[in-house]
C-alpha cells in the first residue's frame, strides 16, 4: 500500500519551510517530532513508496514558480483562501493574488487536483476588508461574508474549480485568548444560525457549480447540499491518480473527521507558521 504525505495540517511548508522540503525529497525520507511525546518517526518519501502528496497552504507561489522534487510525485492541494482582513489574516497574500496563484495550477496541474478552503468563517466587521459599521449584528456579517464567497466563488469555479470545504471558527482556549488579546470581536453563532448561513452557501456555490464539503462538522452534513468532507481522501485520490492508496480512517485526527490514513511531515515547534492568523490553532507566532 503506497503512503498519502500530509504536507503539512500543523504548519505552512509551500510558503515558509520550501528548501526544507525540497532536501527532505532529495534525501528520501524525513525524521518527524511526534506532536504528542517527545520520540521521532520516519516517512519514506523514495517516489516509488509515496502514493501521493497534499500540500496545505495559502500560496503556492514556490511551487509554481520551482517544483523541483516535487514534479516526481502525483500533488494535491488544499489552498485556503478566505478573503479576510490583515486583522486577521497579517500575512497572507491578498485574494486577487492567491486565486491567480490557483488559477495557474489549475492549469499546470488539473482542476481537480485542487480544493479550495473557505475555512474558518468567523462573524466579524473586523475582519472584513470592506469597512463595516460597528455592528455584531448577525444578518449585516452574514452578508459580507457571503458577498465575499460569491465574488471567489465566481472567480474560482471560472477555472474548473468545483470543491470547496467550510467549517465554522473552533474556539480553541489559546485562539479565544489570543483574540482576547488583539481586541478582536466576533459573534459566535448558534448552531442553527451555522445552519442558516451555510444554506445560503450552498444556494451561491449551485449557481457556479461549486460543491461544498464540510471539515469535522456533523451539525452541517445534515444541511441540504453539504457533503461529508474528506480533505484526504483515498478514494478520490486513487481515482485521480490510480494506484492504490489506503481507505481506512486516519486514526490520528478527530472522531469526527473523515480523512484517511496519511503521514503528516511537519512540526508544530521549530516550523512555526509564520501567517499569524489570529484563529489558527497551529500559531504560536501572535502575542499581541
């Protein structure tokens, strides 16, 4: 059984740790820190052993503009593009960037070999580009998130881009207080306001033929349209790329989470990303 690479759910290495991967290929294997204890495991990654890649991040401009090791492996990315404020996002390229990004591995590689994430939604005219009214009303940060949906959705689906995966903001301890911290305020919807909103997703989604998947979210399967998400999905990795790749849970991740089994290469500590995305639970860069 080949081995699916997750490179990498605990940190951005297409944007920041690019020559490090490209070594790690070149060598055939990597010595990965165990994020629950202090031991050490090791990844094959020789071309013949390794089913494929899934590259995260939020530019893949390296990628583009060297793949080098990479052009031996089969790739697919999950490329985050949210449409936020630097409030939230500080150093992230800006929308009209990435999708450019995107709409050039679409080309180069396949539509198909990209999701794109709608991930977090946050509530919140802090967060928004255009300047909002100071409001935590519901309705009025509903619509701003959707108008931005719409206009990258629009954008997106031009190119062949079908896939999109949304979940709500998951208010980890340290990212509750890092918010605290930076003054950022945001509205917590209930449960069936998650629900009424990601209706409305999914109505703007069909009009461009953009599917919507959730990511460890039982609450929004039930919604009609939403699909069950898979960011790693053997099955629909071995469609695209044949061979076979492994069907079975990734044990290591959430109950609720319906990825198959992959080997993650990257580190919390010493692979810091250096967004500093005030909401991501992997940032241990923002102390404002």
């Amino acid at each position: 059984m080949l081995e699916i690479i997750s490179c990498s759910r605990r940190t951005d290495i297409p944007a920041f740790y690019y020559e490090w991967l490209q070594e790690v290929l070149r060598k055939k294997y990597v010595l990965v820190p165990n994020p629950y204890n202090n031991s050490t495991y090791m990844v094959d990654l020789a071309p013949e052993r390794v089913h494929s890649i899934c590259l995260w991040s939020k530019t893949f401009a390296n990628v583009l503009k060297d793949p080098g090791l990479l052009a031996l492996y089969n790739l697919y990315f999950q490329f985050t593009i949210t449409g936020y404020a630097h409030t939230l996002e500080p150093k992230v390229p800006e929308p009209k960037e990435a999708v450019r990004q995107m709409e050039k591995l679409a080309f180069k590689y396949s539509p198909q070999q990209i999701n794109w994430r709608f991930d977090p939604i946050i509530f919140s005219g802090l967060g928004e580009k255009e300047p909002l009214i100071d409001t935590l009303a519901l309705d009025d940060l509903a619509r701003a998130r959707l108008k931005v949906f719409e206009a990258l959705c629009r954008d997106i689906s031009s190119f062949g881009v079908k896939r999109c995966t949304i979940s709500f903001l998951s208010l980890y301890k340290k990212v509750e207080q890092r918010m605290e911290r930076a003054n950022f305020t945001y509205l917590v919807p209930s449960q069936e306001e998650q629900r009424e909103f990601v209706s409305r997703l999914v109505e703007v989604a069909a009009k461009y033929g953009v599917s919507i998947y959730t990511c460890s979210s039982p609450l929004l399967e039930g919604v009609p349209g939403v699909n069950k998400g898979h960011c790693i999905d053997g099955e629909y990795l071995e469609m695209l790329f044949g061979k076979r790749a492994s069907h079975a849970k990734d044990a290591g991740q959430r109950k609720e989470c319906g990825c198959t089994r992959s080997r993650d290469i990257g580190a919390y500590r010493g692979q810091s990303c250096e967004h500093g995305c005030l909401y991501c639970y992997a940032n241990f860069i923002s102390k404002k």
